[in-house]
C-alpha cells in the first residue's frame, strides 16, 4: 500500500551493534555506482587521512595529537572511556587515555561527543572547524567507516495499514527504494547537502540545527537526506559514528559535523539504507569554543616574542 510513512526515532552507529550484526564496521551507503567507490581521496581533498578509525567506528584527527569522536564509540558503559588504537592512514596510535574528555551543552550538560589525545602526533594536516553552521543546501563531503552496500538496489511494496508498517521485498520497484548493507572493508566518502529542520520551511526561516537525544544527552545537529540522486549521495551507517562531515567555506576545507545517528521510515527493515533516510551530525561550530578551550595551541607550547617578552598564542 502506498501513503506517507512516518519515521523512527534516531538510531545510533555504535561498534556495539556490530555484535548484532556479525560484521566489521565499512563506509559510506553511496546512491549510485556499484557501492565501492571513493575509497581513496578526491581530488580536492577535504580531509580524507584526516578521519580514522577507532573501536570498529571513525575519529577525525584534528591536530596537536587530538582527536574528535562520538562519546558512544569510546564509552566503557560506566560513564568513563574505553580505548583501542586509532588508526589514520592504516598507521595505529595509541591513546593517552587520561586527557579524554565528553564535551557539554551551554547548560552544562553531556552530550555524544568526546575529545583525547594520541601519545604520538600523526603526521597530519591541522584540521580547521567551522566558526557557523553552513546553510541549509550547503554541499557537504561525508567520511567515515562504516558498513559497506550490496551492488544492486533493493525494492519494497509497503503496507501501511498496520503499525508498524509492513515491507515486503518485490523484483521491481515498489513503494520504497534502497540498498542493504553487505560485507567489506573500506574508508568511504560521499556527498549530500544539507537539510532543513523546519517541515515548511520558508526562506530565510530555513532551520540549519536542530536537538536530538538518543539517551545519551542533547546534541545539536545538522542533517542531510538520502535521495535518489545517484552518484556520490551518502547515507551514513553502522561505524560511521565520528565520520566527519567537511564544508567548502569559499576556498577553505572546514570540518562541520560528526556524524552520530540515521533516522529510519516506518517498519523499516534493519540492515539498509533507503532513500528518505536522514543522517544526523553533531554541528561543530555550536561546540567549536569548548573544543578550541580544551586543545591546547599548536606545538603544545606558547611562543616567547623574543625583545617583548609576550607571549603569543595561536588561535584554531
């Protein structure tokens, strides 16, 4: 039966759900292709040895041995941190697990978002975060490593008498489209553009944020859509947790979002990706100020202004 299908509640991309899924974290759901592209950097590289991996999901390396991850990929379940090396590049390092930290809301409370520090700096570019939110429509690149797709597009008819609804898997296309999950191992990008909060937006009221909680505190999001565009359009994944979400801000490479959660349809089955689907991803420049408080400046150290005696401190 064809109608409007309502959506679910968030659903995290933790390592936790690999147990249930009997699989390692992959990349990416792209909407086009064969679903194995882009493992290697475009040419205008946003970023791309920049995002590792860390517990099966994605950490984005963001200078000064520090690195940017969900709380709910590094979490030990007793409110403390739980580590395995982080890789970038397919270079491990290990964490100097007493610098971790969960970052808060403006009111003090915990979010999804957790920053600590290598004992090693990879030789990596420092990562420039965004000083405001892009606007809603902004293109933005998606990295992370999580599950991989299967080749051929996926079909369902869907009944929407019952609640929840029912799918059913037809040959030809049906009520709604997508793609399962499949096996593999990769490091994937994509792209998509961002998407209103607002369900009738009107312009300039377009609403770039917005604060979703999946148990484990606010978090203000951005968020994009899956749609059936074809080519390089992304749907994030199991283990895209702490993938990052980078914006061309004029000529510069900003990282805007971490990717934390995907919003499903009505009955949905588990284990895909279906156009309608949404990302959402922590919005970087709501927490820019505590993240810049915490790092310390470039070279862990502050210069002397030799005569002057000032001392200069580098801002992010």
């Amino acid at each position: 039966m064809k109608g409007m299908l309502s959506r679910r509640l968030p659903i995290l991309l933790p390592t936790l759900a690999l147990a249930l899924f009997q699989t390692d974290a992959k990349a990416v759901i792209l909407a086009g292709g064969i679903g194995s592209e882009n493992i290697t950097a475009p040419g205008d590289d946003f970023g791309f040895n920049n995002v590792g991996v860390i517990n099966a999901a994605s950490g984005v390396y963001l200078g000064n041995g520090w690195v940017i991850s969900a709380y709910h990929v590094v979490q030990n379940g007793s409110g403390g941190f739980s580590f395995s090396n982080v890789s970038f590049a397919g270079t491990p390092y290990t964490v100097n697990t007493p610098t971790a930290v969960r970052l808060q809301n403006a009111d003090t409370s915990l979010t999804d978002l957790a920053l600590f520090r290598l004992n090693t700096m990879p030789p990596l570019p420092e990562i420039t975060l965004s000083l405001s939110t892009p606007d809603v429509g902004s293109n933005v690149s998606m990295l992370g490593f999580g599950r991989n797709r299967e080749a051929a597009e996926t079909h369902w008819d869907v009944n929407t008498g019952p609640d929840p609804d029912v799918w059913t898997e037809t040959p030809s296309a049906g009520d709604q489209q997508g793609y399962k999950w499949a096996g593999g191992n990769a490091m994937r990008w994509g792209t998509n553009n961002l998407a209103t909060f607002n369900a009738f937006p009107l312009p300039p009221l377009a609403q770039e944020t917005g604060v979703i909680n999946y148990g484990l505190g606010n978090v203000t999001t951005i968020k994009s859509n899956f749609s059936d565009t074809g080519g390089s359009e992304a749907q994030a994944a199991v283990g895209d947790s702490g993938g990052g979400v980078f914006f061309k801000n004029g000529t510069q490479w900003e990282l805007s979002g971490l990717m934390l959660a995907v919003n499903g349809l009505n009955g949905q089955p588990a284990d895909n990706a279906v156009y309608g689907n949404e990302t959402f991803s922590a919005d970087i420049a709501t927490y820019r100020g505590q993240i810049v408080d915490i790092i310390p400046e470039p070279g862990s150290a502050v210069l002397l202004l030799i005569g002057a005696g000032t001392l200069l401190r580098r801002r992010r």
